[in-house]
C-alpha cells in the first residue's frame, strides 16, 4: 500500500519511523502550467552607431540617412528575397506655391530612443518625423504656422524600392508573395485636437500627401500631417525574431535580450535589447550598424564596467568573422562593431561575463573550421576601448557544441565544455577550466563517456561548483533522449572532484533536448526543450530548479508565449540568473527566453519567462496549544520544495531546559491539562543555548509532496515552575503547522 505523502516527507526529512514505505505513483508528465510568458514583439527603438541612426522593430529595420529613409521590410526566413524601400522629401506647397524645396536645404537631423526628426530650416518652421513603432515607422510633418500660398497643402515623397507598385486604391509596394510595404491613410491634426482626413495618391517619382485647404486655413497650429509606414505580411511567411540569448546586469537590474532577425533573401541581422528586471518593461532595441549577414548571437555582463557585451557570426563576401560590440545598459553608449576573428568558418560563439566588479573583461569562445575550439580574454575598459588577448586553442580535431558558464564567480574560474564527437563515434562530454584571462587551468577531463551518443552540454557555477547537464541517448531507444547532469568542483588545478551522473529529465521515447543551466542563488536552473515521439514541430519548452546537489526540484514549468494550435513550436530557451551580475546576490530569481515559431507561416517571435528556483512556500501558522515555560516555536524561512535552510526554531526557553523536536501530522492533539501535544511521529534532541534552540529540516524536492501538512513543537524537559500532575518539569512550546508548496 502507497503511504500517506506526509509520512513519506517525514521519511525524507530525516526523522524516524516504525512503518516501512513503498515507491511512489509516478509523477505526472511535466505538470506545472504557468502563465503565458512575456512577448518581445513589441519592441522597437532608435540607436546611432558608427555614424548612423537606426530604427528596428520586430517587422522591419530602418536607416535614417542626411535627409532620407531606408525602410528594409523583415519579410522571414522562407522569403526568396529580400526588400528595400528609400522614402525622402522632395517639395512641399500650397496650390502651385512652393514653400520648402528639400534640395535648396540641409535640414539638422536629431533623434531620441523613439524618434528621428529632420529640422527643414525654412519659414514656416517644419519638422520631418519618424516615430519608430511596432507596428511601423509613422511618418509626420508638424509645421509650426499656416503656410503661405492658397489651396490644398501637398506633400510630395520621393519612393526608390526594388519592391513593384500593388495594382489597386491602396498605397503599397509588394514582391510576388504579396510581402513588402505599405502606407497609411494620411490624417491631419491641429493644436486643439481637431481631425481632417487627408489623401494619398501615386506620383511618377513617389507619392503625395494632401490636405484639404479649408482645414489648413482653420486649423489650429502646430498642424501635423501624419501617415504611417509598415510592412506587408507575406503569404508564405511572415516576420522572424529566433535564437535568442539573455544576460543580466546587477547595478541597473536589467536583462540585455538578444536575438536573430531574419530579412528575406537569407539575409539576417542580430537585435539588441533591454528590459527592466522588476517587471520585464521594455527599455530599448537596437540594431547592428554593419555590412554582412550577422548571426547566432550571445551576451554576457561585464560588472566591473557595468557593461553588456554582445558577439555574433557576421558573414560576408571574405567569409566568416566573429564580430561584437559592448554598451552600457542605461545610456547605451556603445563601442563601434569589433571583428576579433576572421575572415574564416567560424561558428558556435559563446561568452562568459564577469560577475564581479574588480574586473574588465569577459571569455569568448568559438569554433574555427581549422583550429578546432579556441578562447580569448576580451577587454572593455571604462573608456568603452576594446583589447583581446591572444586567441588559444582548447581543443582541436572532432570538436562540436561548447558551451561556457555563464560567469566565474568570486574566485574568477570558469567552466568551458564541449562535444568531442570522432566520426562513427558516440559524443563525450569533456570540460576544461579557465582563469578569468582565458588561461587553461589544470587538464580537460571527462564529463561523461559512455556508450550512448550525448551531444548539446551546457554550465553553469559559482566559481567551485559547477551543474553540467547535456543530452544523452536513451539505451533502450537509441532515437529518444534524456537529460542527464553531474556537479563537478574545480580550483587552482582544474576540475577536482565529480559527482554522480543524474537524472534530470528522463521520459522513455520522448526527445528531451536543447539544455541550458544558470546559477539560480544557491540553485541551479535548467530550460530544455521536450518533445512527444512523431510530433516533430511540436516541441514545448520547460523550466526546472535543480538543487544544488544536481536533484530535480519539483516539477517542470512549462514556458509557453502564444497558446493555441499554430504557435506550438517552442525551442532554443536560454537561461540567466541574477548571480552572473552578482555573486553575492541572495537572489534566486532569473529569465528564460525562448522562440515560439508558427507551423503554418513558420514566423517566429522571442518570449520571456520570469522563473525563481524557490517560491514563497506554503502557509505556516501558529496552533496554539502550548504554555509560557515552554518557549515560542516558529518556522525560519519559505516551507518550499527545495528549501534546504528551513529551520524549527525555539525562543525564550528556560536557560537549563532540555528541549526535544517532536515532528507529526494534524490530528488529535494530548494535553496534560495545562499544555498541549503533537502525536510525534519523530523525536529529535536539540541544543539550547541561552534559551535557543534551532533544528535543521532540508525540505526535498519531490514534486508529489505538494499540498503535505506537518506539525512540529518543542517539548522542554528540567523546566522549573510547571505544575504539570501527569509530567513535572516538563513544558510544551506552541504547535507549529506548515504546508509544503512551491
């Protein structure tokens, strides 16, 4: 017979029982639903790099130039092709009237995290607007008094695109698919408030804007004149935002997000963006002010500069470059675009910040096609100035997949792993341990070398203890896989010491892949992807605390961004924790991203989870039942799954008093007529040191414990002044109930 789940907590607290005890009914298959995560794709912001102004958001990108636009369409992934389209003012008049001649003036671009303005120095004063939206570039002319001349006020645009003009009323340029650019409705605005719809119509070089003269005549001024530019959705796919990564920074308490965009035509190109960490409120976005494809991007913190450094893979006409920039998340004041190494066949760039603040610098690595996996130390110094050591090879040969740790922690050592996979051969994972100036410390050793194939390792530590978990081929079912892990330890002589391998997530057939871990507080946490055997396409992404031990906590959360039947396709979650800003931090709390791709249109979008290794625990109260010799008894600390601080504490004992734990279940209390009792189902002697006395309960993560209730209380022997008949010198403190939960 199965025993009641408070006697198995009981059992795994520690404390004895007479009743012997089965396995437990296995657990539901990933049971824990949260609530839908964070979408990015609202996103959009300005940012000058290099030199230029740029505007990003998740359906397009934009270049404001001296006096023009260019507005690039992001039409997905399946796009044969991509897309340009160059707007730039040409006239403005009244009737046959010119006022402003773009070409007789140079107007004063400025711009903020939101908009780009051209100030046209003419009379009436007029401001050319680009409000950089989500939903598109809204485009608008603000003049500051009624123009001169008479008739309707004429806006002309001159419009250069590789896109063909739609056939039809609507203002847009589209490819064959019917992906491309639109224009809006034009809308006139005055000062007090008041409306006038406008026209736009086709012109043999562009368009015109037009608004009727009786409202220009009337109206209230400044007058803004006011159309919006936005992509058209393609049939076949529409706007892509995947592959994202995250990191956090502790002084402004924020997350860096980062991602791929995808333009159509194989061209890609790589976001930048920041979100507070309170709440997830979107800060900014920016995107990469350089020629090339870039890609497969990854971002770390630098605390000792309070920076967020980005590297990504940038593929041009010479080849393959690593290339990166750094910025500061507040201001975003950023380095120009750095090429650290190239050209060459480059792949799989990974990072790992510096969570202190007595250093500059961050670890790089990447694969080279020739050299196999090598790192370097690259430095951003206050002055936002970029050095890199020398780059060093790890390993050569038949290497695949590394992966760092997110930081080094305190002591500044990181953990490099990678798949060494000769050909015909299963994957073994090997790790090798770093300095914080990229040097080698100590030999690479083993992870895991086992029959089964094992491939995609991810770390993560605080500089002594380190989870490495990666994917492992089922034995039973070579095409199904699991996630398995082991701790390691490491110190001045490399990796020191290697706990058992464990199990993480094991569902016989299923493909469980794609892990990622972050230092969690004192915990670790882990996102990987899951997925039913013949439902390619329908992955779902979860997250799971894991101990520091490397056993599970609880069950997994599922991370989910759009419910419902089309988006079901979620992959390449990343994980960070508040510990890679610092290792100080109490904090258990992180961030997972994760893309969420259509099966129909195949766009995708980034979503953002919050997660905590440990939640708030269930109740703790206060039963009564005891008498004043006896003390107060209370629960220090959330009663959570995982929690293993959690302690019985007892104060204001008598000096002299011998106190004992008594632990039970709810029930029927015994009294001695002045105190009550718990049916102990454990008894545990205790210390008391000047009337204080503490007992540790390492609560266990077992998911199936959810919803137990125990009781516990002291009950203190030699306890002078208790008129107890039936046990003299004897005092009970109060009954303290606690509930287990998340």
């Amino acid at each position: 017979m199965r025993e009641p789940a408070s006697r198995l907590l009981i059992l795994a607290l520690g404390l004895p029982l007479l009743a012997a005890v089965t396995a437990q009914d296995p657990i539901t298959r990933r049971a824990r639903t949260g609530q839908p995560a964070f979408a990015a794709s609202r996103f959009a912001g300005v940012h000058e790099h290099a030199g230029a102004v740029l505007g990003v958001a998740r359906s397009y990108r934009a270049t404001f130039e001296d006096r023009a636009m260019t507005f690039q369409p992001a039409l997905g992934r399946r796009a044969p092709e991509a897309a340009t389209w160059r707007i730039e003012l040409r006239r403005m008049a009244r009737g046959d009237t010119d006022w402003l001649v773009a070409a007789e003036h140079q107007p004063i671009r400025g711009h903020s995290r939101d908009r780009v303005t051209y100030s046209w120095p003419t009379a009436p004063a007029t401001i050319e607007r680009y409000d950089v939206r989500a939903d598109g570039v809204a485009q608008s002319f603000v003049l500051a008094e009624r123009p001169r001349g008479a008739g309707d006020l004429t806006i002309d645009l001159d419009v250069t695109t590789t896109l063909r003009r739609a056939a039809g009323d609507g203002l847009a340029w589209r490819n064959p698919r019917g992906g491309g650019v639109t224009m809006g409705s034009v809308t006139g605005i005055d000062a007090a408030g008041r409306r006038a719809a406008g026209t736009i119509t086709h012109t043999a070089t562009g368009v015109r804007l037009a608004l009727p003269a009786e409202f220009v005549d009337t109206a209230a001024y400044p007058l803004v004149v006011d159309p919006l530019i936005a992509t058209a959705v393609e049939a076949l796919a529409g706007t892509d935002c995947d592959f994202p990564d995250v990191a956090y920074d502790d002084y402004t308490q924020s997350y860096c997000v980062v991602w791929t965009q995808f333009l159509g035509g194989g061209q890609t190109g790589v976001v930048g963006s920041v979100f507070t960490a309170t709440n997830l409120t979107f800060g900014y976005a920016f995107g990469v002010n350089q020629p090339g494809d870039e890609d497969s991007v990854r971002v770390c913190n630098i605390a000792g500069t309070g920076l967020f450094a980005m590297l990504w893979v940038n593929h041009d006409s010479q080849g393959s470059w690593l290339s990166g920039l750094a910025f500061e998340p507040t201001q975003a004041t950023a380095t120009n675009v750095f090429d650290l190494w190239g050209p060459s066949t480059i792949t799989d760039p990974i990072v790992s910040g510096e969570a202190t603040l007595f250093d500059d610098d961050c670890l790089v690595g990447w694969i080279d096609g020739t050299y196999g996996l090598l790192t370097c130390s690259l430095t951003i110094d206050q002055q936002l100035q970029v050095s890199a050591t020398q780059a060093a090879q790890v390993a050569a040969g038949n290497v695949s997949e590394p992966a760092f740790s997110k930081q080094g922690g305190n002591t500044g050592l990181h953990v490099l792993t990678w798949t060494d996979r000769p050909p015909g051969s299963p994957g073994w994972i090997r790790a090798q341990v770093l300095d914080h100036d990229a040097n080698l410390v100590g030999q690479a050793a083993w992870i895991r070398n086992v029959p089964e194939n094992c491939a995609w390792p991810a770390v993560d530590g605080d500089g002594f203890r380190f989870l490495v978990a990666w994917e492992e081929q089922e034995a039973a079912n070579p095409a199904a896989t699991d996630i398995k892990a082991r701790t390691i330890t490491v110190g001045p002589a490399g990796i020191t010491s290697l706990g058992g391998t464990v199990d993480l997530v094991t569902y016989p057939g299923d493909l469980d892949i794609a892990p990622d871990v972050a230092m969690l507080g004192d915990k670790f946490g882990l996102v990987f992807v899951g997925q039913a055997p013949g439902s390619p396409f329908f992955d779902d992404a979860y997250f799971l605390a894991v101990a520091r031990d490397g056993t599970p906590i609880g069950s997994e959360l599922r991370l989910d961004l759009t419910p419902g039947n089309d988006y079901v396709y979620e992959h390449a979650p990343r994980l960070i924790g508040h510990s890679a800003g610092n290792p100080a931090t109490g904090s258990d709390e992180g961030l997972a991203v994760f893309a969420d791709q259509s099966i129909t249109t195949a766009d995708s979008n980034v979503g953002l989870q919050a997660v905590e290794a440990m939640g708030s625990g269930g109740a703790i109260t206060d039963q009564g039942g005891g008498c004043g010799p006896g003390g107060l008894a209370v629960g220090t600390g959330p009663f959570a799954l995982g929690n293993t601080n959690f302690r019985c504490e007892l104060f204001g004992a008598q000096p002299l008093a011998i106190p004992f734990l008594l632990l039970g279940l709810p029930g029927t209390t015994q009294s001695c007529g002045f105190c009550s009792y718990v049916q102990p189902l454990g008894v545990q002697f205790v210390a008391n040191t000047a009337g204080y006395a503490s007992a540790p309960l390492a609560l266990p993560g077992d998911p199936g414990l959810v919803g137990v209730a125990i009781e516990f209380q002291f009950a203190s022997f030699n306890v002078s002044y208790v008129g107890c008949i039936q046990a003299p010198g004897v005092a009970g403190s109060n009954i303290v109930r606690a509930v287990l939960d998340y």
